[in-house]
C-alpha cells in the first residue's frame, strides 16, 4: 500500500466493466498512461512518489512547502472516475471501485455514492481572484502540463491547447488531475485565455504574412534606394542586413506572438514591465506610419481612377487659353515633362514650401477617405474579415509582376537598365547612411519592429513551426524585392534608351551640317559647342549630352519614381491605360495588404491591453480609421508632401532600429535565452540553433547600435 502525508491508496484490482446509471464510469488506468497528480505551476519543484502495481505505474506528485490541497482531502479509497482525467484509452481496465468507510476493503463494487463537491473543479472568473491569485493564474498558463500527446493540433479553434483539454482551468492553490504518456511528451499551452480567436488555416496565415511583407517597400521603395545609394552597391549591405539582422528578428517576433498570444504591448509588458515601453513605442510608430502609407495608397487610387482615359491625362501637357484666343500649353508643364506636371500639380497641387499650405486638395481627401473605409471593411472583423481579403491582394500582384516582368524582358534596352541595378558602386560602402537605410529597408520590407508581426502569429495554433514560417516568409519577401526590381529597372531600361535614342536624334539634327562625312562623336568638343552657340542664338546653355547611364540615375530619384518615372514609360506602351490600370491596382493591393498588418499591430494591442473593454473590436476598428483619416487630411494640403517627407524620414528609420534594438535586449538579456529556447522548443520541438542565438544576443544589436551611431555622428552635424 503506497503511503502519502494527504492521499492513501490501495492496492487497484481490475474487473469486467459493468453499465453505470447515475454516476460516471470509473477511471480507467492503463500501462502506457500513468496516473499524475501535478500542480499546474511547476513540474521541477515537485516530489515523485511511484508505486509499481503490476505493469501499472502510479505517480504523485505534490507541490513542496504547500498544505494538504483540500481536493483531495476525503478521496481516500474513494471511486475514481474517469472524467477528471484528461485521456482515456479502449484498451483500459476499469478499477474496481470501493467503500471510502473501508479503504482497504476488497468486496468490489458498493453502492456508496461518494461526495462530489470537493472534487467538482469550479471554473474561477478571473474577475473574482484576488490581485495574487490572478497573477498566479496568469503564471499558470502557459506552464508544462501532461497530456497523451495524440493529439493534432489544427486551425481554425479559439485556442487549440486548450481544445484538446477536457478539464477546464482550476483555481491557484489546486492540483491538477493529468494524463500523461510514459514518453513525457507535453503539451505547451499559451499565455492567453481560451476565447481568442484564430487563422481558419495554415494558408490563410501564410497569405496574410506574406502579403504584410511585400508590400510597396518591395516596388516602390527598395528600386528608389537602390538607385540612390549606387545602384546594385545597395544590394551588399542589403543582403548582409538581411541574413543578420532581418531573419533573426523577424523568427524572433513570430515566436514571441505565438509564445504568449498577445499584441505587441501585451507581450512585451509580459516579458517584463521594464520592458513594456517597447511595445508602446511599437505602436506609435505603427500608428505613424499607418498615417502616410494609407496616403500612398490614396495616391495610387487617383492615379487608378485617372488611368481609365484615353490618351493617358499624364501623356501630354494640358492647354490653357493664350492670348488672341488661342490654346497653348501650360507653361510650367513645358519647362518639365507631362508626368511631372501632373505629380506635382495636378495631384499633389504642392506649394513653395511647407509653411504655405495653400489650396486644400479635395480630389486626394477623397481618395483618403476611400482608402480607410476600404481598410474598415476589411478589418472591422480582424482577422475573420481580413484573411478572407489576402486570398485577393496577396495573390494578384505576383500576377501583375509576371506579366510586366515578360513584357519588360521585350523591350528595347532593358538590358542597360539591369546593368545599372547590379553593377555596384564600391565607394557607397564606406557611406553609414547606405547600411542604415539598408537595414531600415529590412525592417520596413519585413514589417519588423512595427508590432504587425506580434499580432499575426499571436493568433496561430501553439505548435505551429513558426521557424519554417520565418525563413519562408523572409526569403519570399527578399526574392520579390529582386524580382519587382528586375521588372522596374528593365522598364526604366527602356524609358533611359528611348530618350537617349531621342536625344541622339536631335543632336544629330543639329550637327549634321559640321560633320558630313565623318560619325558624329558621342561628347561634343567645347569649340564645336562655342561655335553652335554663336551661330544659333536659341541653342540651351547645356549642350544635349546623351549618356544613357545619366538618364538612369535621373530617372529614378525621389519619392515619385512609381508616379513619375514609371508612368513615363508607361506611356510608350502600346495601350497604355491597360498597362496603367494593371499597374497602379497592383500598387493599391500591395499597400493595402500591408496596412492590415500595421493597423492591426496598434488595434490588437488596444484589445488586448483591454483599455476599451466595453466597446466592441467593429466600433473600436471603425473609430480607429476614423481617427487616422481626419490626421492624414493634412497631406491632402498644398504642403503636405512635405510632411509627408518628414513622416517618411523619420517615423519609419531611426526609431523601427532603436525598437528592434531593444527587443533584443528584452529577449538575449532579461527574459533569457535559454528560457525562450525551452520556449521555441516546446512549441515546434526544436531548439534554435547556436547562429540565432548568437545573432539575437551579439550580432544584431551591435549592427543596429553601429549604423545608429555612426548615422549620427555623421548626420547630425550636417544638418544643424
């Protein structure tokens, strides 16, 4: 007879199963599943006490230093039933129940009905704890629990650890009934309550991050930087960011989501409260950046809706009456080029400077307001709404990018447009500003340090590999970014040859007469410059130099490269509004795709902070765009590209480093490595290996903290 200070059995026979009325059927043991009386809140500081009966293993364990749980206090020789366990196996013998008067008593079955109030497991609202029992509830889940390990978990469930639990979740204080398998197989359950809700699959997440990722950082931002820092030079320290801080981090946010089941502020509170800034910091930038990128989108809707005319407004310059009555064009729009005349004024209708607004621009306010009730509609459910949506926006621009892609490969020097991407320019490395603006491409293409990534894998099932999940969802982003700057690049390929065989044209035009009967040279000498000037008073101060590789750095600089140079070969397409319609709605489902993930990143975290606790997550969604589109009306003013300018540079560099930063630190130093590998491993199996630790601890916060200062040291001065 196994002894025990507060339970006592006795030895168990095995008998035919008889039919129960009334009562549950007894608790079948069995070889393979040992019977553990666990506390939920540690499996080390626990005593063992077995007991070999036959092929059977009985195990107790006990909290030390606590008193007799009083579950358990009249159990004695009681009838154990089977529906406090948490398995149950068809190969299982019934134990033969007995007399709690007599625990020693072989006279098989009585009709002693035992009391079942202290066994009745009442489930506790967190509302009625006490302040140290809710926190030792809250340290409670999440904890090591036994179970049988069959079973598999799925999408599509509230909370699938809990799913597979029969047993609801019992007070602080109390021992826990479990099943567990000889093999000591666990089962993780996670830092939330049982009522969150979930992908309805593995795809819809997939999507859903992916589409997050690649976004307009992938075609309209990373073709821009590459240009400015040096062309294919930009693509070295890219990479390099890439494999050393970009993938470690993102595997690092998808596994704290889905570690603790919580958004951005909430994790990172749970982590530690020293540490909760962070989250807060998370979402303020997310709710900055939320800002200016839903403009772009605006942006993208009025070039859409202006794309369906023909010819293209964008194609030529507009006319406006002269004098006599006669229509002449505009000349402002002559002094620069058709597209730049319509980005400017017609779209933007930008003024001098910052400090005169000017006209308010209604055209754009529309579209704004357009923009976040589409965002609305598509998140005013989460993630019910929003992951039906990716099956779409996800999905159609790889369409689009593949069919620009086979067009740009036929067009007429594309191949100079690509030899301008990856031809590096060696002296760009020495530059701080080029390996910080490659990393802040990083995390503005992965969608890092933003909170979005917390939020989307705090809804994925706990065992889910989100290891595998990161490295795909890394490589797909990076490869689409080289893909989308193949395509970009080989259109401006074309769009640099056109004007270079024009300019040649012209030039050829103007010094026919010099040179007869020789090849006209490709540089103009000076004395032949000096002399075309004396002999036509109209010549231009520039002499027409026609290098195609200047028309390729000038084609691709500032903000307006998709509005501006895109177009403009766009406009040499046959069919151009087809090609214009095609394009620009691929630029709206990439941006959208990425405003779910920054707006949920700030709404997740208000829900789960439960700031608003009585206002339902629809109302909450809705006030949200609301709020955000009364504030992004001031990029709707005649100066707000400027402001729009100032949110680029400085809401989306220098704090997504120092955030990302920080949670390194949050994660290598105060919550610790060793306990977030135990973590990884308990919910895909596999600890990280030695390089993510290495970069998560060394490599990553020394190259955010390197490129921030020497950014600093650098840029600050020139700038006072």
């Amino acid at each position: 007879m196994l002894h025990h200070p507060f339970i006592s059995f006795s030895n168990f026979t095995t008998h035919t199963p008889r039919p129960h009325r009334g009562v549950a059927p007894p608790l079948r043991l069995f070889s393979h599943y040992p019977l553990v009386f666990s506390h939920p809140r540690t499996r080390n500081s626990s005593e063992d006490f077995s007991r070999s009966d036959g092929p059977r293993k009985i195990r107790v364990r006990t909290l030390r230093g606590r008193r007799s749980p009083d579950i358990f206090a009249n159990i004695g020789g009681c009838d154990l039933y089977e529906h406090y366990a948490l398995t149950s196996h068809p190969s299982a013998q019934p134990i033969n129940p007995r007399s709690c008067n007599d625990p020693g008593s072989n006279l098989g079955p009585t009709s002693y009905k035992p009391n079942m109030q202290n066994l009745m497991r009442k489930q506790y609202s967190k509302s009625e704890l006490p302040v140290g029992e809710k926190m030792e509830l809250r340290e409670m889940q999440g904890r090591l629990i036994g179970d049988n390990g069959d079973a598999n978990p799925a999408y599509g469930s509230t909370n699938i650890a809990f799913d597979m639990s029969d047993v609801s979740p019992v007070r602080p204080g109390r021992m826990t009934v479990d099943m567990v398998s000889a093999d000591e197989k666990s089962e993780f359950r996670p830092e939330s309550d049982d009522t969150r809700e979930s992908w309805d699959s593995k795809l819809q997440f997939m999507l859903a991050t992916i589409g997050y990722a690649v976004g307009l950082g992938n075609v309209w931002r990373f073709p821009y930087l590459a240009q400015k820092n040096g062309g294919g030079a930009f693509l070295i320290p890219y990479f390099i960011m890439l494999f050393l801080e970009g993938i470690p981090c993102f595997y690092m946010e998808l596994a704290v989501g889905q570690r603790l089941r919580k958004g951005a502020i909430g994790a990172w509170n749970f982590v530690s409260p020293y540490v909760g800034g962070i989250g807060i910091t998370s979402a303020v930038v997310s709710f900055n950046v939320a800002l200016y990128y839903n403009t772009i989108i605006a942006w993208c809707l009025y070039y859409f809706f202006q794309s369906f005319q023909s010819p293209l407004p964008w194609s030529e310059c507009p006319r406006t009456e002269g004098p006599n009555h006669t229509w002449i064009k505009v000349p402002e729009c002559q002094k620069s080029s058709p597209t730049e005349y319509f980005w400017y004024r017609q779209t933007l209708d930008i003024s001098a400077n910052i400090e005169s607004p000017e006209a308010f621009n209604w055209r754009i306010a529309l579209c704004l307001l357009l923009a976040w009730f589409f965002c609305y509609l598509c998140m005013a459910k989460g993630i019910a709404s929003s992951g039906k949506v990716v099956y779409v926006t996800a999905t159609f621009p790889y369409l689009v990018l593949v069919i620009f892609f086979f067009r740009g490969i036929t067009l007429d020097g594309m191949e100079k447009g690509l030899e301008h991407l990856f031809t590096p320019d060696w002296s760009k490395l020495a530059d701080p500003v080029v390996w910080l603006e490659a990393g802040t491409q990083i995390f503005f293409s992965l969608g890092l340090a933003f909170g979005g990534l917390i939020a989307f894998s705090s809804y994925n099932p706990v065992h889910n590999n989100c290891f595998r999940d990161a490295l795909t969802v890394s490589i797909c982003n990076c490869g689409t970014s080289m893909f989308a700057g193949i395509v970009v690049f080989s259109v401006l390929g074309f769009k640099a040859h056109s004007i270079h065989q024009r300019c040649e044209l012209d030039r050829d035009l103007l010094l026919q007469p010099m040179y007869q009967n020789t090849t006209i040279p490709s540089v103009i000498p000076e004395d032949v410059i000096n002399h075309l000037r004396q002999t036509i008073p109209n010549l231009p101060f520039d002499f027409p130099e026609c290098d195609i590789q200047k028309e390729l750095e000038k084609s691709a600089s500032g903000t307006g490269l998709a509005f501006i140079a895109f177009t403009e070969a766009i406009n040499q397409f046959p069919g151009a509004p087809f090609w214009s319609v095609l394009f620009f709605l691929m630029l709206f489902t990439l941006g959208i795709d990425s405003q779910f993930g920054t707006l949920e990143g700030v709404i997740t975290s208000i829900v789960d902070m439960k700031l608003f606790p009585n206002v339902r997550k629809e109302i909450l969604t809705g006030l949200t765009c609301l709020l955000c589109f009364f504030l992004s009306l001031i990029f709707s003013q005649g100066g707000g590209n400027y402001v729009f300018t100032l949110f680029d540079n400085y809401s989306g560099n220098f704090p997504l480093l120092i955030v990302a930063f920080f949670e390194c630190i949050a994660i290598s130093y105060i919550y610790g490595l060793k306990r977030f590998s135990d973590d990884i491993e308990l919910m895909t199996g596999k600890r990280p290996s030695c390089y993510w630790l290495f970069c998560w601890k060394y490599v990553a916060p020394a190259a955010m903290l390197t490129i921030l200062t020497a950014s600093f040291v650098q840029i600050s001065p020139s700038r006072k």
